[in-house]
C-alpha cells in the first residue's frame, strides 16, 4: 500500500511494500546490489555500534611519542641482534599491513553487500593504512634506510612463501563471484581467516599479546614502586619531626629519630596501601592515554577488559605478596618500635599483656616496683580474671608476696580479690605464714580496662601467619577476637581490593586525551578510590563493633568496589 507525506505544499509517495523488500534484500551477502551507498534503514546495528567504537578509537602515528626511542636508538643500548629483530619488524609489518589492507579494500568489501558492513570494512582499511603510515614515522624518525628493511624480510624464504600464500588467496577472488555457489561462499571464508584470524590474529597476538601484557604490568609495578616510594619517604621525614617533638624531652638525637621513623613508617604505609595503588594506577593510565597508547592497542583490536587484564593480574598477585611477605615485616617493625618508645618515653615500665594456651598473662609496673598476673581464663574485656596468681616484686626484682584467687575483679585502684590465699615471700616458711580470706584484699593497680584493651597487640602487630593461633589464645582465654578476625580476613581480601583499585582508575582514566575534561576524570577517580578507602575503613569499624557480620565487613568494599569498575568499564565498551 502506498502511503504519502506531505511537507510543506509538497507530497511524496510511499510504495510501502517495495521499501519493505529492499530492507528484506539487505544481507552481508547476495544482498541487494545498488548504485547508492545508503545506510537507512539501519538492518545490521552490531556493525553500525562497531563502527563507531573503530572511529572513536582513532589515532595518528605523530600521537606516538618517539624521542626515547631515538635516543635508545643511537646509544649502544641495543646490541645488533636486536637492531637486526626491529628492523626486520618493521619491514615486515609494513609490507603485511599493505597486503591485509588492499585485500579489505579490493576483495572483502567488494563482495559484501551490506552498507553497514562495507562501512566497517572501509574503516579497517582505513586503520591499515595509519599502520604503514606509523611504520613509515618509525622508519624515519630512527633514521633507517627503508630498503634495508625491505631487503632482510625478502631474503627469508619462509617469509616469501608466506607472502605468496595470503597474496595467492587474495587474488583468487578478484573477479565477480558468484556466491550462491558453495564453492565460492568456501572461497571467501578462507580469504577472511586467512587475513582475519591467520595474519590480523594469531600473528599479531602470538607475537606481541604476551609482550604487551609484560610491557603493562611492568609499566604498572615501577609506577607502583615510584608512588609508594615517594610516600614513604614523605612518612619517613613527617614522623622523624615528630618523634623529635614528642620525645625531646629524653635528649633523643636525630639518628635515633630517623631509626625509630624508619621502624614506624612501614605500619603507616602499609594502612594507605589502597589510596597508593589508586594513585599509582591513575598516573599509570593517564601516561599511557596521554602517549596514546592506549588507543594504538584499542585500535589494534584489542578490548578494553583485555587490556587490563595484565596489571589487574599484576595488582593481585603483588597484593598477596605483600600480604604474605610485607605483613609479617610490618609487624616486626611495628612491635620493634613499640618497644623502642617504650623503653625512651616510659622507662619500660608500661603494662604488657600476653595470651596463650597457658592462660592470660598481664605485667603491671611503676618506679617501686612491678605485678606478674597471671589468670587460667578472663571475661572478654579482662576486668575480671578467674583462677589468678598475682606475684609481687619491688624495684630490685625480689620477690616480696603471692596471691592466689578465685576470682579478681578490677575495681577504681586496684584489683579486689575473692577466695584469695596469699604468701608473704620474704618470710623463711611462707606455707607457714600464709593467709586466707573470702574478700576485702585489695592490691594497688593503676589498670583501667582501656589500658588492659590497649595491652593486646593490635592485630597489624601479629603476622599475618601467626593471626590463627592468636585467635584460637583469644578464644580459650575467653576474650572476644572479632578484631583481630575482621583484621584476618581484611587482610585475605587485600589482594581483590588492589585489583579493584586498578578497575576503578582505568574506568575513570583510560580515555583518550583529545576526549576533553581529562582533569576531571582524573579528579573523579582519585575522589572515587578514596571513597572506596573510607568505606573499607567504616566496614571494617562496623565489623569490629559487631554490628555487620566479619565476612561482610572484611569482603563486601572490594567486591563492591569491583563491580563498580566493571559496570564503568562495561559502559565504556558498550558507548
């Protein structure tokens, strides 16, 4: 049925049915053959939607920042088996990328019928053609003789062969084929995986794909390296000043500031870590986006998640072993330099707490003299202690008293004995002159239950190897060990948080620089990495208060933050 529309004082005819079969006509191929390259209406959208991710991926060869690699090419850094290799490269990509390109051009897209289709095709030529063109600025830039490049390829005779294969099935389908006939359609499908899959993919990957994902992650850890670094130092210098002002007093000398600097900043650094891959990875992305990079590798076919893949895998596995290595380090310093301040701020009298499977372990201690507490179990914040021993010294280390209790409980000045028993050592038979009472014994302490909760080694002071067994001394002693669970598990998960980390910053970062609002981006993904910080930081606050459960606390920011990454990262592929 013909329809008409009219616009302004005119009408144009409509012949519904033929516009209807025109659109049925359009296939890849054997479709309709016009004179017209018309791509309305839109029938193959997949192609369309590729087309556009080609296009917005395109770059130019003087993108390409050369001046390190011609100065890498004059020195004598490279031997002249590897000159040999590049200059064989390039002569050899640049001969390949003619040949792929002039059988897109002249065969594939002469044979397909579909606008949509041909559209793509002669973006793929065009992206050739940026190829020789690159290898072209590469050739001049390093100042090669071209012929020479030319020449090395042609001498190998399984090069030639190789040439002649792919030219020789190029040029078997340079006429007008029939492809309603089987043997054609065979025809054209080995012309496409020869030059698709043979030469555009399994060449190019088997010789670069594991180079490039090594480029990537080597890239990913020096900047790492560079960023934590230069925190470190920055730590090093702040707490060295600081430790100066609080222990000035103790007549302490800048060596022994730098060294008790140097024994607390690897706790400090260790606590940032996620904020310090965020950044490292913001600045990794935003170098290889601003050298364009990035879009060589999106244009050479590559996807994005692919991309990331080699230092999201490098981010995980440097996160567990910092986690299995680093952390017990970390430790030893961080109780190393507990002990050191101690021993300066405090003449080592501070309180000492130690759990095991023998029981709880409290010392307690001033100028006159000094407690060793022991208790078979306690309630979980150690204010009350069942089954203890109290052995009293003065301020020479001998033995003055010993009290044993059924139960002690830590009241305003001391602890208040019930069902104690107490031997007087000093006397020559203290069984003799021992003394019972049901109540009313009190012995002088200063402990208040936040000093006892401070005594416990907090968990960054425990390695992560030894976490299990001090649970497990928690747990029999009757104190509560949800700290140092969601510490545990805080720790298991690190090395998911770190591959987020690096999601998130190429979801904000790994664009092209011609894009605009690059500064914003950037902006966002520090703001968004630091969001995803706190979060772990107040998850792991609610777990430790027992409001969320330890699993959730420890493992739901970097999940979270995961799927975050990979729904941007999916956006971004998707346009």
């Amino acid at each position: 049925m013909d329809k008409t529309y009219k616009i302004g004082n005119r009408e144009f005819p409509l012949d519904q049915e033929k516009a209807e079969a025109a659109f049925a006509d359009k296939k890849v191929i054997n479709g309709r053959k016009s004179m017209t390259f018309n791509l309305l209406p839109l029938k193959y959208q997949w192609a369309y939607d590729l087309y556009r991710t080609m296009k917005a991926n395109h770059w130019e060869p003087e993108d390409i920042q050369m001046q390190k690699d011609v100065e890498q090419w004059r020195s004598n850094e490279i031997t002249q088996n590897e000159r040999w290799i590049i200059m064989m490269g390039i002569g050899y990509f640049s001969a390949a990328e003619g040949i792929v390109g002039d059988n897109i051009q002249h065969v594939v897209r002469e044979l397909v019928t579909a606008p949509e289709l041909k559209l793509v095709l002669g973006r793929h030529a065009h992206e050739e053609n940026i190829h020789a063109d690159s290898l072209l600025y590469m050739i001049s830039s390093l100042g090669i003789n071209p012929h020479e490049c030319e020449a090395m390829f042609e001498q190998i005779p399984t090069i030639v062969k190789k040439n002649e294969f792919v030219t020789k099935t190029s040029h078997a389908l340079r006429r007008d084929l029939d492809l309603t006939v089987v043997e054609n359609k065979q025809l054209l499908a080995k012309n496409i995986f020869v030059f698709g899959q043979c030469m555009e993919g399994t060449q190019f990957y088997g010789l670069f794909g594991m180079i490039l994902a090594l480029y990537i992650a080597r890239r990913f850890l020096w900047m790492l390296l560079r960023v934590a670094g230069l925190f470190f130092a920055m730590m090093m210098l702040i707490d060295a000043v600081e430790n100066i002002r609080s222990f000035g007093d103790a007549g302490i000398s800048a060596a022994t500031a730098l060294h008790l600097a140097a024994l607390s900043t690897p706790e400090t650094v260790y606590g940032i870590l996620p904020l310090i891959l965020i950044l490292a990875s913001i600045a990794l992305f935003f170098g290889l986006a601003r050298s364009s990079e990035i879009v060589i590798v999106r244009a050479s076919g590559r996807s994005g998640l692919r991309f990331l893949l080699a230092p999201a895998l490098a981010a995980f596995v440097t996160g567990a072993l910092t986690v299995a290595v680093i952390n017990p380090l970390v430790a030893v310093t961080s109780r190393e330099y507990d002990a050191l301040t101690a021993k300066i701020g405090a003449g080592g009298d501070r309180s000492v707490l130690s759990v095991g499977r023998d029981g709880f372990w409290l010392r307690q201690g001033d100028a006159d003299g000094q407690a060793v507490i022991r208790a078979a179990r306690t309630n979980q914040d150690g204010t009350e202690l069942y089954d203890a021993t109290f052995l009293l010294y003065d301020k020479d280390g001998t033995a003055l008293r010993r009290v044993d209790a059924q139960r002690a409980r830590l009241v305003a000045g001391g602890w208040e004995l019930t069902g104690s028993k107490d031997w007087p050592l000093t006397d020559p038979n203290p069984e003799l002159s021992a003394k019972r009472q049901e109540s009313g014994v009190i012995i002088p302490s200063d402990l208040t239950p936040d000093a006892i909760r401070d005594s416990f080694d907090t968990p960054a002071a425990i390695p992560i190897w030894g976490l299990p067994a001090y649970i497990r001394g928690l747990d029999e002693a009757g104190f509560s060990a949800r700290r140092h669970r969601v510490w545990l598990q805080m720790e298991l998960a690190q090395p998911l948080m770190w591959a987020a980390m690096v999601l998130v910053a190429a979801g904000f970062t790994m664009r092209h620089t011609r894009s605009g609002k690059t500064e914003r981006y950037v902006l966002a993904g520090v703001m968004c990495g630091f969001a995803i910080f706190f979060m772990r930081n107040f998850a792991q606050v609610l777990g430790e208060s027992g409001q969320i459960p330890v699993i959730l606390a420890a493992w739901s920011p970097p999940v979270i933050a995961m799927l975050l990454a990979l729904g941007l990262l999916l956006h971004l592929e998707d346009g």
